[in-house]
C-alpha cells in the first residue's frame, strides 16, 4: 500500500472516508460470496489497515461474528493490545448494539458507517449507544458516508436472496405436480 499524505482539512478528511468505505464495500463482497449479509468494516490507524472484517455468522456458527468485530479481533491482534485508542472503524452498515457495545470497549476514536438501520442501528437510528452521555467513553461518528452505494449493495443482495427463494419455491412446486399430477397449488 503506498503512503499517501493527507493534509487535514475536511476535504481530504471526506475524500479518505470515501476511499475507506470503498474498501469496506469490497470485504462486504467476500461476506456475500460466502451467502452471509454483505457487510464490512476496515479499522484504520494512521491510515494504515490495522484490521478487516466482514460478516460471517452463518459460516462460523457464531452470533457475534459481524464485520465489525472481525475487525476488532484483528486490530487488536496487530497491536497487540484490546484499546484500539485512535483507530477509526469504517463499516458499510451502521452497526448494531453488540458492535456498537465491542467499540466502546476498544476505546476506537471514531467510526464512520454507510447505510444507517432504522431496524438495528445503535448510532442514532434505533439508539445512539456510542453517544450515549452515561458512556465513559464516547465515539465520534460521521454517518452517510457512500451511504446509497452500500443502501444499494444490501438491496441487491436482498433482492437477489427473494428471487432465489422464489425459484425454489417454484420448482419444488413444479416437481410436486410432476410426481402427482394433481395440479395442488398448495396455497
Ligand atoms: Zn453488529
């Protein structure tokens, strides 16, 4: 990776959030290729990739295998230390309770999220745990950021996922009136 210096205006700083989530977006790929949710998330120090992650619930068995604390697990493994102090993690969703919660223990400086989760979301949509004025620690966030591109990467593969679904039904619907020929629409 080539060393890129990045004067600190807001500029810049927009630019190189924009530059992160693409790369979020890519790991959010290698989750949808493995049938999981795409969703992913890169932590960043001193602009270097400190950790990668993207979900993997399914595959591993695990609940709290999101992108988000893949990545932490990795950030703290390359700094060998569990406070990630200045890191900022990128992530194509806004993150849930339980990474919201894994990020206030890592002591990370900022996360910066793409599509916001009405549903899930726990930095600002459901709740705003990161901000929360009880935390002892608070988390800068800057939300939006390529937000319609990662909206549209969940959509597809939502979409993608029902027209599947509905293929499967529709055979399995085909192959029942094949052996019966009773036509039962089952409906
Ligand atoms: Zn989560």
């Amino acid at each position: 990776m080539t060393e890129v210096e990045v004067s600190v205006t807001e500029l810049a700083e927009m630019n190189d959030d924009e530059r992160w989530m693409e790369y979020a977006m890519t790991l959010a790929l290698k989750a949808q290729e493995e049938g999981e949710v795409p969703v992913g998330a890169v932590l960043v120090l001193d602009n270097q990739v400190i950790g990668e992650g993207w979900n993997r619930s399914i595959g591993h068995h695990d609940p709290t295998a999101h992108a988000e604390i893949m990545a932490l697990r990795q950030g703290g493994n390359a700094v060998q230390n569990y406070r990630l102090l200045d890191a900022t993690l990128y992530v194509t969703l806004e993150p849930c309770v339980m990474c919201a919660g894994a990020m206030i223990h890592s002591r990370i400086r900022r996360v910066v999220y793409g599509a916001a989760d009405a549903k899930t979301g726990a930095a600002g949509s459901l709740m705003d745990i990161l901000r929360h004025p009880g935390m002892n620690h608070q988390i800068e966030i800057t939300s939006g950021v390529l937000a319609d591109a990662c909206s549209e990467q969940l959509s597809a593969f939502f979409r993608f996922r029902r027209s599947q679904k509905k293929a499967l039904r529709l055979a399995e619907r085909a192959a029942q009136t094949g052996e019966t020929t009773s036509g039962n629409s089952a409906e």
